[in-house]
C-alpha cells in the first residue's frame, strides 16, 4: 500500500505518499520463523550463553539504497546473522526519521510487548532490538548522538565520556520509565528543542517497550567508526612525513623542488 511519510526537501519536511509493504501479523510471523527453524536439521542451539528455557529473537532497522527495512533474526541459530536467517516484517522507500518509524512500525507496539516473554512451545521468548546509532535514539526519543546526554544505556554526560570509569563514579542507568518520566516532562515545559538537555535529551515516546538492557550495542558501526578515524589519522601522518622528505630533499639539493611540490 501506500502511506504518508516526510522527506526532507531543500531544508524542509515535506510530507509525501511512497509504497510500505509490511507484515501485519507480527506474532504470526514470529511463530512461523521459530517452527521453521524447530523443524529444520541444526533446530535451536543456545551458544553456550542464552538460558535454555529461553528463544532470542532479534528485530531491528536498516536504511539503504533508498528505503528502510524492519526485519527479525533468531539468536538461536548456528549462524544467527546469516541472510537465511533474516525474515523481513516491513520496508518503505522513505528514510528512518523519527516520525517516519512511528507512521510505520507503531503498530507493532502492542505486538512486541505481547511477543517479549510469551511462552513458545515450552521456550519463553525474549525480544531484542537492534540498528545503527541514529535508529536506535529515534526509537527510543533521544534527540542524537549530539546531544549532551547522547548515551541510550546511561546518563553520563558527553563531556565526561573520555574520562577514564576508574576516575569517576558510576552513572544512572538509563531505562524505558525513565525516557518517558523525562519526556513528558519536556513536554509540560514547552517541548523546546534548545532545552532538550535539561531533560536527559528525552525529547519524545520510546517506540517501544523493549527494554534498554535489551538493545544490541552497534558493534559493526562502532568499529568503522573508529577504524575511519585510525585511517585518517595514517593519512594525516603520511602526507606530514611526505612533505617532511620533500623539504629535506629541497634543502639538500637547493632551488624550489619543495616550491614546485
């Protein structure tokens, strides 16, 4: 079918019609990938880790070439990040904003909340959520990484992070009750952006109930993003000692060899 969704458009929101094909069964279609996987040859295996009276499944978010996909995995599998093991729920040709989430996959609020620990054969079933940074604040109404209390799992402040754990106490924990006592509290103080931090940057409703201590920390994106800088900060020394040699070249030979580089 097709549903409204906002794209930005010269600096702008603009709210558009664009195609969403999605699963409306959510708890069908759970049911369906777990005794798919029951039936199969390797059935279920728990890793050495994941209780044995308990099925993890994992659903998240990924936008790319254009259009955002909403899909489960099952932890209990051999390989659980394979693309056999990816079932897809939902996809839509528009980007993963904040208001664009809810348009989409607000129908499953009450879905997951019934699927996370209902009992599956003689397995209870626990759900996990999953994406990169900027997907997983908007699900949970965190105004970004930018924020002064950008972390999802706690309430240190930005300005605190590159201190060493050893050199200052724990902070709070952040939690589902916690976003949505501070949200609401930015909400009778105006709902201003500009005063975001003053409310742990709660800045609106977690899409759903998923736990925080439930969300998979964005290991892939964690480990570009720090490789990316370790590769800048080669190139960044190589250009240095380059020209380093060409001004001892320079030096040695005399003219403008160093001029003319």
């Amino acid at each position: 079918e097709n549903a409204p969704f906002s794209f930005s458009v010269e600096g702008r929101q603009e709210i558009k019609v664009a195609p969403y094909v999605y699963v409306s069964n959510l708890v069908a279609a759970v049911s369906d990938h777990l005794l798919h996987h029951q039936q199969s040859l390797h059935g279920f295996t728990w890793h050495g880790a994941i209780p044995e009276d308990e099925l993890w499944v994992k659903l998240g978010g990924d936008k790319g070439r254009g259009s955002f996909k909403f899909a489960m995995q099952l932890v209990n599998t051999t390989h659980p990040n394979s693309p056999t093991n990816t079932t897809l729920l939902a996809i839509f040709k528009a980007g993963d904003s904040r208001a664009n989430l809810h348009t989409s996959l607000g129908q499953y609020k009450e879905q997951i909340r019934e699927m996370d620990g209902m009992k599956w054969r003689q397995w209870n079933v626990r759900i996990f959520y999953s994406g990169d940074y900027e997907f997983l604040c908007n699900s949970y109404g965190l105004s970004g990484a930018s924020g002064k209390f950008c972390c999802l799992w706690c309430l240190i402040p930005s300005g605190k992070m590159k201190t060493p754990p050893s050199q200052q106490p724990p902070f709070p924990e952040r939690t589902l009750e916690h976003i949505k006592q501070e949200h609401q509290r930015f909400m009778e103080a105006g709902g201003n952006l500009k005063d975001a931090k003053k409310f742990h940057n709660c800045i609106a409703e977690p899409l759903f109930d998923i736990p925080i201590d439930s969300v998979c920390i964005p290991g892939l994106h964690l480990s570009l993003g720090i490789f990316d800088r370790l590769y800048k900060l080669l190139e960044s020394t190589c250009e240095h000692l380059d020209l380093e040699l060409v001004a001892m070249t320079n030096n040695e030979l005399g003219g403008d060899s160093f001029q003319k580089h």
